[in-house]
C-alpha cells in the first residue's frame, strides 16, 4: 500500500494534501457476497449514516441473517416501514431472486475482469455502474476503480481543486490521469476527506 501512497503523492499535489490530512489508509473491506451487494443497493443516493441505519433495519428485520431466502420472506410492505423506497425494495429483491436461482453466481465474481464484474451485476435490475464500481472497490478490493458518478467523489473533488460546479464524470477522468493504477485509494481518500468518519 505504500506503493500507491507514494504514487498518488507524487502524482497529485492536491491529492498529497488530502492524505497528509486523513492520514493512514484504513479501508474497509467487505465480503464479495450477496449481503454486501444489498447494502450497495440500500447505499444508492444516501449519505453513509442514513444507509447504515437503513441497512440495520434491514438486518434485524430478517432476523440478523440477511439471505435471499430470508430477504423474500419479508413483505415489501413490511421494507417500506424500514425506510426503504419502492424501487429499491424492488430491486433488491430482484437481486435476492437472482442469487437464489443462480443468475448472480458469487463465487464466479473473483476470478472475472473489472468489466465482465460490472456487465454480471449491472444485469439485475437497478445495478448500475456505481453499485458495480462499490462492490469491485469494498468487497473484490480491486485497486484501480474510478466512480465517476458518486457524488461523493465529485463533491471531494470540487472542494479539493476548488471548481465551482461539481466535476462532470469526464471531468474526474481528466483529472484522475496521474492516480493509476490506484484509483480506488484515492478513491477513498476523497470520501475520507468529505466525511472522516464515513466507515469505508
């Protein structure tokens, strides 16, 4: 990890700031399993504390083992009073009746390219790039991933090199040339930078 520190200090010196203030890298990874794809999917346009409340609702109410078994057997009704939207009710478990017939295999995702990862999950419906991009960042701990769309990157980013508008995804590209191969840590510095105690 050092590596990619030094690569990404030496490549940015508005990025080298940000670290120097967050201090060590501390990421938090998950298992690359159906239960952290659905909290990807409860994490969609929230910030991180009101997912996390969301997503413990949701634990309890399955009893504290969150399956595709134990995931249908609640109402949808019963996920509305957890806090969750209709559609993402909807697509989590479309998600949950996908991985209990095969359709999302996990255990074939570690061994497949960060595009064949994103083209399997963005097959289910309300998977899209930006829940593809979490799951190969948190949970396959893929190195050089770029979320272009997440808005807490391009608030970071708008902070950091002081733009007035937020950053247009071929904006972040453009400026994010110098961090590979470590997209992913730098990634996750800006998040840091935004919200230090973020749980990532």
């Amino acid at each position: 990890m050092r590596k990619a520190i030094e690569h990404l200090k030496e490549a940015d010196p508005v990025l080298a700031a940000i670290i120097e203030k967050v201090g060590p890298y501390g990421i938090q990874f998950l298992e690359p399993d159906f239960e952290t794809l659905v909290k990807s999917i409860v994490s969609q346009q929230l910030s991180g504390k009101v997912a996390r409340t969301i997503y413990g609702r949701l634990i309890a109410a399955t009893g504290g083992t969150l399956t595709p078994e134990s995931l249908l057997k609640l109402r949808p009704a019963k996920m509305r009073t957890l806090g969750l939207s209709r559609q993402k009710i909807e697509y989590i478990r479309d998600l949950a009746r996908h991985a209990r017939s095969g359709r999302v295999d996990f255990s074939r995702l570690p061994d497949c390219s960060d595009e064949e990862v994103i083209e399997h999950l963005t097959a289910v419906k309300g998977i899209g790039v930006w829940t593809a991009h979490m799951f190969l960042i948190f949970a396959l701990r893929r190195p050089n991933v770029l979320p272009t769309g997440d808005l807490g990157i391009r608030s970071a980013i708008r902070k950091a090199y002081g733009m007035q508008d937020l950053p247009k995804p071929t904006e972040v590209e453009a400026i994010a040339r110098t961090w590979h191969p470590y997209c992913s840590v730098a990634s996750w510095y800006l998040w840091r930078s935004l919200e230090a105690k973020a749980g990532l």
